[in-house]
C-alpha cells in the first residue's frame, strides 16, 4: 500500500514524497511520483506515529466525576480512540501507586494492580501499542512489593519515582497549591489549608527509609531491565541523586537549574504538551517553552490531554533549531531511544509502519493513523 502526495517529515528533513507500508513495515519511502492505486495524503504532514511516554488519562477515563466508576474496559476503549485520533500509536499510560485519593479518583494498591493487568490482557484487541508506565511514590514504601510482583510478571514497561509531598518538586509552593486545592474542590481555604498541613503530616518519612526505599526501587529495575525516570525534579541536587539511581529520564523538571543539571548529567527531559500550548504550567513552574529555548527540552508527553501533541509540537517548530523535524523528534525519535524502543519513531524502511497524517493548517488536525501498517483512525477527509 502507497500513501503518496505527502508531505513528510523526516529525522532531518521536510520533503514531498511517499511511503510504501507491506507487512506492517516501512518498505519504501521516495520522492519521486507513484504510480498506480494510493492513497493520496494531499500535501498533508505525514509522520511517525506519537510517542507518548506518560499520559494520566485512564484515571480521567474510569472516574470520569467524582465517586462515579466506569468499567475498567470501557474506560480502556475510550483511552485507545482517544489516544489514535490524536496521532499516538505507542502509549504509556502513567498509574499512580499512592494510596487515598487525589482529585476524587481512587487510588489504591489492587485498584491500580487491577487496572495494569486489564491493560495488559487487552493490548491484544486494542488500536494503539499500549505500555505500562508505573508511578511509585517514594513516601509509600509499602508498594514496592506490588511493582515488583507487576515487574516480575511482565506488565509494566516503565518506572517514575514521584514525592508529591507538599513544599517540593511539583507543589513547592504551598500557599498556590492550597488555592488550587480549595478551588478544585469548592472548599474554604482554611479547610485546604488543614488538607495540605494533613498530606505533609502523612507523608513524613525518615530520611534513611526513603534513600533505602529508593536503593530498593532502583535495584529492582535493574535487575529487570525496566527503565526508570524522575519526576518534578526541583534541584540539581536531586537530579544528581536521580541520575546516581540509574534514572535516564526527568519528567516535568520544575525549575531552571534543575532543567541544566539534567543536561550535565545526560538525562533527558520530558514535559507536558499542554504546558508548550498554553505557554505556561498550571502549577506555576517551569514553561515547557522556557525550556525549549534554553536548550533543555527534549521530550513532550502528553501529560493529561493527548490532543495537544501535535499542536504543541507545531508551536515548538517555529523555534526549534532543526525546526519541524526537531519538534516532532520530540515525540517520536526521541522517545523511542529513551525508552528502548529500536523498532519505531521515524521514517525510515524496516522500521514499524506507524504513521499518522496532520493537517497543520487545522491546528494539527489528525486525519488518518496506521499502527503496524493497520488502520487506526481515520476522520473521512483522506479518501481511502
């Protein structure tokens, strides 16, 4: 099959041409006209299927409102379209192992161990190439059983140590995170107040039984060769830390200098494509923009909203120096050599026909998607 009239967007280049996809592989890509049935892309963007190394969006999907549960598989086929018409054909979605609740979901240790292994039984019959991208929170050392058991039954693909305690990483601002509290959840501020002073109080652990915890945590995935990655990094002296533990990757760095030690210490970066759409972080820290600029960004995620990919990414490509291959390295290339993935993440034959088609004039709107050659998504304006 020929996808032809394209507009491609390759590791170094922005070329007219077209793709040949057999056997859910990449088997030609020219630049000359192809003759004979395609499908014509009509000088569309044509490129690599997303990458998105950590979307918090099956929370969103099984507790759509407060206190109102879905079934696990509606949630799961409500994710996977969700994620295809946005342009993602490999995805990680990021499960939280914190226990009590946040924002009304639930969380606790057999309900996120229930959600990954519903994941995995479905990767089969599901659109995108679904991955398992374990959050574990360094304050609850009592889960690191529950990850290993997941690790050692081959479920889960990626690790980030999180510590969202109050007064670091993502909420080092107390007062902002106590207004944010209070409106999200229509109380008084004395009483988000009290919540934040209690989530502080809970999670207070020696120092000694978090580094043990983290030696334990960062063991555990070496053995496995699962990779890791840090979140709301804060400092360089916790990225330091962080990249001693073997972590190859900083999600959401929350300052400037901890953005530049990441560098020093060969750790990728990766931020939210909203925050590059919006310009700014709703929590008030570092622009993924400010990053880009600096040189430190190389990795957008989708973080909670899938469909800001592609228009983040087109936002970034008027600045990146590579300029639109640059942009979207970020969330194909790059992504892929980050996290093992060798058989995805450009345009190039031999590699999994994981293609999707944008139309940048329509705020990057996804028209068709492949994934290994099979058809994923497709909104009727290509004529198939």
């Amino acid at each position: 099959m020929w996808l032809s009239n394209a507009t491609l967007v390759g590791p170094d280049a922005v070329y007219s041409g077209a793709i040949r996809i057999a056997d859910g592989r990449i088997e030609e890509i020219t630049r000359d006209p192809v003759d004979g049935e395609a499908i014509d892309c009509q000088g569309m963007l044509l490129t690599p299927g997303l990458i998105d190394m950590h979307g918090d969006m099956i929370e969103q999907e099984l507790e759509p409102r407060a206190q109102v549960h879905f079934p696990t598989d509606v949630a799961l086929n409500a994710l996977d379209l969700r994620l295809a018409a946005s342009g993602v054909t490999t995805a990680y979605a990021a499960v939280s192992f914190a226990a009590g609740t946040s924002k009304g979901q639930r969380r606790s240790y057999d309900h996120t161990s229930d959600v990954i292994r519903a994941l995995d039984a479905a990767r089969p019959r599901l659109r995108v190439d679904h991955k398992v991208h374990a959050r574990f929170d360094i304050t609850f050392q009592d889960a690191l059983a529950v990850v290993e058991a997941l690790i050692e039954d081959g479920t889960v693909d990626l690790v980030s140590l999180m510590d969202h305690t109050p007064g670091q990483g993502q909420y080092r601002d107390i007062e902002r995170f106590a207004r944010q509290l209070a409106y999200a959840r229509g109380i008084e501020q004395g009483q988000a107040e009290q919540l934040v002073a209690d989530k502080i109080a809970d999670r207070a652990r020696p120092a000694e039984v978090i580094a043990a915890t983290l030696r334990d945590i960062a063991d555990l995935c070496a053995r496995s060769g699962v990779p890791m990655a840090s979140h709301d990094d804060d400092t360089p002296e916790k990225v330091e830390l962080m990249a001693g533990l073997g972590v190859r990757i900083s999600e959401f760095p929350v300052t400037e200098d901890a953005a530049a030690a990441c560098r020093a210490h060969g750790l990728v970066t990766a931020m939210g494509a909203p925050n590059a759409l919006r310009g700014q972080s709703y929590s008030g820290n570092l622009s993924a923009r400010q990053a880009h600029a600096l040189g430190h960004l190389d990795i957008l995620a989708a973080d909670y909203h899938p469909a800001a990919l592609m228009p983040a990414l087109l936002i970034l490509a008027e600045t990146d120096p590579r300029g639109l291959p640059g942009a979207v390295a970020m969330a194909t290339d790059t992504p892929a050599r980050a996290l093992g993935l060798s058989d995805r993440g450009r345009l190039e034959p031999g590699l999994r026909a994981d293609l999707a088609v944008f139309d940048p004039a329509s705020a990057g709107r996804c028209l068709a998607v492949w994934s290994a050659g099979r058809l994923i998504h497709w909104d009727g304006t290509l004529r198939m």
